[in-house]
C-alpha cells in the first residue's frame, strides 16, 4: 500500500510539474511578501573604492602620463536593512552598514614616486528610493537611487602628521549620491537580491598637507572618493 501511495504521489507531482513547464504556470514564492508595509533585511557585499581628482593646474609626470595612479582593490561590505513600502512600485529603504576598503596611492612627478596604501573602514548610512517593475514570477527587477553619508574611522583627519611622515590623511564625514540596479529573487524561504550601485562622493575629502607644495595635495582642488557596491540582500 505504502507503494503504491508513493507512486501515486510522485505521479502526481510528475504531472503538475508537466502542466506549469507547457502551461507557462509558475509556483509563485513569498507571496505575500511585497504586501509588508515594513520589512527587514541584512546585506553581505564588495565594494572597490577609487579617488576621482580635480586639480588647480593639471601638470602629468613626462615620463607616466599621469598626475596620480589609484590601485583599487576588493573590500568587504555587511549592514542591515530596513524597508518601507510606499506603493506598489516604491519602497523607500535605509541600508547602515560597514564597509572595509583598502587603495593604493601614488603620486607621480617625473622620475619620483611614492606610495600609499590607504585602509578605511566606513560606516555607511544610505537613504535609498528603490522603484520596482512588477513581479515576473518569481522575478522582480529594480532600480535604486538616493542619498548617504559615510564615517571613516580610519581617516586621521586629526593627525598632526601628513605625507612627509607617511600619513595620509581624509575627511571624517563624506557625503554621496548613489545608483544602481538589481533583481529581487523569490526563493521558497527568503527573497535574494543581488545589486550593483556605483556610489560618488559630493564634498572634497582631502586634507592639505602643511607644506603648500607637498607633491601628494599642493596641486589638488577636490579629491572624492567613487566606488562600485556588489550587495546580495536577504530579506
């Protein structure tokens, strides 16, 4: 009896598998999920940061072709998410989290070079508005936008020493703009949604060196920081 109650059950389950394939039907997960008013989440994630520079009077190294060269590298990002519904389209979403960076720096002047690597630890605080198309299955693209400010624990913002004693040194409080896009996954216990921002920095996030013509911020009238953020999001 056991038997022949199993293959019944597997014959069934063949069956309905066979309709939604030639049926077009799909077995919709979280249903209910995009009804939540609230909803809440955690985010693991990369990033790689670079520095975007403006200068007083642009003047290359002969030799190089260039003023400074970022070596970026793969940093970690974690942090929470809180999520607001505001309509069937819109969510308006704050995402704090910490972000680990690390870059290389180098500023060039002819045959002379030196280099920096410069180790952040962020924490980042995004508003973001996030605009969903409708649910396609268990699919749902998005696109992302908004504001944020950052904390850098590692700036030595305040360190009386600058690059003639190899210190670099940032501003504690930068602000951003951010973009991007991504997929909300429907999976059968959580829903997954892996993004991709770029993230730019507003304000001037340099700190002069004492000496006016110091070879790594005499000539510099803005440096920001940009980067891109690869985040998968449970919720």
């Amino acid at each position: 009896m056991k038997r022949i109650i199993a293959i019944i059950l597997i014959a069934l389950s063949y069956n309905t598998t066979q309709a939604q394939i030639f049926s077009g039907e799909r077995v919709l997960n979280q249903q209910n999920f995009d009804q939540q008013r609230w909803s809440w989440g955690y985010f693991l994630g990369f990033n790689s940061y670079d520095f975007n520079f403006d200068y007083e009077e642009y003047n290359p190294s002969p030799v190089t072709g260039k003023d400074f060269v970022v070596e970026t590298r793969v940093g970690f990002n974690v942090g929470l998410i809180g999520n607001l519904k505001l309509n069937h389209n819109f969510d308006l979403r704050l995402e704090p989290g910490v972000n680990f960076s690390t870059r290389g720096f180098q500023a060039l002047r002819a045959d002379q070079g030196t280099f920096r690597e410069i180790s952040s630890t962020y924490v980042h605080i995004p508003l973001l508005v996030k605009f969903n198309a409708n649910r396609l299955n268990n699919f749902r693209p998005f696109v992302v936008g908004g504001v944020s400010t950052s904390i850098n624990l590692s700036s030595n913002e305040n360190n009386p020493d600058d690059n003639s004693a190899g210190q670099f040194r940032m501003t504690t409080n930068s602000y951003y703009y951010e973009i991007g896009f991504g997929i909300d996954l429907y999976l059968y216990y959580f829903k997954l949604s892996p993004s991709i921002r770029g993230v730019f920095a507003i304000n001037d996030e340099l700190i002069r060196d004492t000496d006016p013509n110091s070879l790594y911020t005499g000539n510099v009238d803005k440096m920001s920081s940009r980067a891109v953020f690869i985040n998968f999001t449970f919720q």
